[in-house]
C-alpha cells in the first residue's frame, strides 16, 4: 500500500533545475532509500516532502492528503531528521529538557510526551543521556537526540538526510539497527538518503537512483542487480595492466562493463559468469605475458550505482565511492 506519492514534481533555484518531474512513491512499512551524487537533487526533494520547501509543480500526496492543500495535517504525519545537527537543540537544555520542549510544540500533553521519551530512549539505549546537557554531548549522541525529537509525535512517514553521515562505526551500526527495528515493530515508512552503501545495503528494501532531479531506476538491489549484464567481478591492479592489455580484456564478449576504482587503484572488469569470464581474462594476461594477482568479488552496491548512474552521462565523474567508469 501507497503512503507517499509525488507525481513530476520540480524545482528550481533560479535558473538551475533541481527537480525535474520527479515521480516517487513509498510503501507502507518499507525503508526506501534515495541514492545519487552531490547535486543530484536529493535534500531538495526531502525538503519539498517535509514542507520546508515549495515545489513549483507536480502533485504530492501523503497519507491521503494532498500536499498543497493540506501541509498542515502532513505536518503531524511526518518527521524529519536533516544535516543540521547543532542547530537542532537547545545548547543548554538537557535532553529530556529538550524533547519536552519540542514535544509540547507539536501538541503533545505532558504524558504522552513522557512515553515517547521512554519507548525512544530504550530503543536507542540511550537512557542513560536523558539529563545531559545538549552541548556536552558527543556527535553521535547529538545525532540521536535528533532522531528522538524527529519521532517523539509518532509519525507514519520519516525522512532521514544522511542520518549516520559523521558517526563513529558504533554509533552508526546503533542508529542503524534501531531505523530497521523501529520499521518492523512500528510498521512506519522512512525515505532514507545516504552515501554509505555498505549501510544502505543492510538497511533497504527499495532504492532509487536519483540524477539531475529525477529518478532513472527503482527497485529493490536484488531486481537492479539482475537487470545487469555482470553479476561478479575480477579486480586486477591497475599498475600491473598496461593500457593495450586493458583494452584487449575490455573488448572480449565475456567482459560487460570496465570500471576504474580509484580509491583500491584497481581497474575492475565485469563478467557474465565466474568460469568463462576468469578464464577469458587470464587467457590475455597470459597472452600479454603479464604476471599480477587477480580478485574475484561478487556484484555490489557500488558496482550497481557506477553502472545505472554514472554510464548514463559520460562526462560525470563517479565521486561517491571515489570510481570513475570508462
């Protein structure tokens, strides 16, 4: 079932076209997480959806209600963690201090507002936090006291803005484990935008890739991973593959995509299946006399965004995870 749906939707700041007729939808129950470069239109979009910003056109619905008319009522069914953690809180109120405060604003009674704070606490274990001050807290604690106030009047629909974005590994895997428990014993939808994409592979059950302010493909990873040609592939170092050699392996009808992965230093070559691929690649190693030391790897993520979002604008340079594709 349908919670949110926004039907070619834009946006522009001046002459720059940030969304352009984007078209989404959210399931009930579903994390569904927005993936895309710097630029691509994400934080706009999350911001039109939380009624911080107006859209110029298109349709939005959530819950039932119609966006431009009823943005008041999607207000209270809808929470919103951004990146602005400091901003967030009262320096020197404590937490607890906090919550109630921004509790009280959304028109919940004082019990009520209590409640939260005990369910959301225990769910964080974050308990033992409750009468800090917000200043003295870490980055990490900061970041959940945001989630905390995001969810204290129960929403349906939360969108969370890179919320582990700056986190220790604890920290993160923390934030993480409760999105996906709260969805699953809470029965609500997130909107999720993130650039780890080791969390979003643990985290998602759909994903959209965003470029230029609209949308080239949803599915869940394991659907966009079957529309692709290479399902696995051999990583060879990139100082050990002179550039002939490179383009003989590329060429052979076994090898569907090159990808350069700047970060490893490796050029990374996709194969239709483990047998023939390897043994098509070490043929022309052998062939160019070439001694270096090969390594397989199934298809991931990454793999996945580099070859749906970067091969369909030539002149983009991959930035998320530090690749570029040839």
């Amino acid at each position: 079932m349908r919670v949110l749906s926004a039907e070619n939707v834009t946006k522009s700041y001046g002459k720059h076209l940030a969304l352009d007729n984007m078209s989404f939808e959210l399931r009930k129950g579903e994390i569904h997480t927005i993936l895309g470069t710097n630029g691509s239109g994400k934080t706009t979009f999350i911001k039109v959806l939380a009624t911080l910003l107006t859209k110029d056109s298109g349709i939005v619905n959530i819950g039932g209600y119609d966006l431009d008319t009823d943005a008041n009522i999607i207000r209270r069914l809808i929470g919103y963690v951004g990146q602005d953690t400091e901003r967030s809180a009262y320096a020197r109120l404590t937490v607890r201090e906090n919550l109630i405060f921004f509790g009280r604003l959304t028109g919940l009674s004082k019990q009520e507002i209590s409640n939260q704070i005990d369910k959301l606490s225990t769910y964080l274990d974050f308990s033992e936090h409750l009468n800090k001050q917000f200043m003295q807290l870490s980055g990490g604690q900061k970041q959940t006291v945001v989630i905390m106030r995001a969810l204290l009047h129960d929403p349906e629909v939360i969108y969370l803005d890179e919320p582990t974005k700056g986190l220790d590994p604890v920290i993160s895997r923390r934030v993480r484990e409760f999105i996906k428990s709260y969805v699953r014993d809470e029965g609500k939808s997130i909107i999720l935008t993130s650039h780890i994409l080791t969390e979003v592979e643990d985290m998602t059950d759909r994903v959209s890739l965003m470029r230029k302010g609209t949308l080239l493909k949803t599915g869940t990873i394991a659907e966009l991973k079957s529309n692709l040609g290479a399902v696995e592939f051999i990583d060879i170092p990139r100082a050990d593959l002179p550039p002939s050699i490179q383009e003989r392996i590329t060429a052979l009808p076994e090898v569907t995509s090159t990808i350069i992965r700047e970060e490893e230093d490796t050029v990374s070559f996709g194969i239709t299946n483990l047998y023939d691929g390897m043994g098509a690649v070490i043929s022309e190693l052998k062939e160019g006399n070439i001694h270096t030391t090969i390594q397989h790897r199934q298809l991931t993520l990454e793999d996945l965004f580099v070859q749906l979002y970067v091969k369909s604008d030539e002149n983009l340079e991959y930035t998320l995870a530090g690749g570029r594709e040839q």
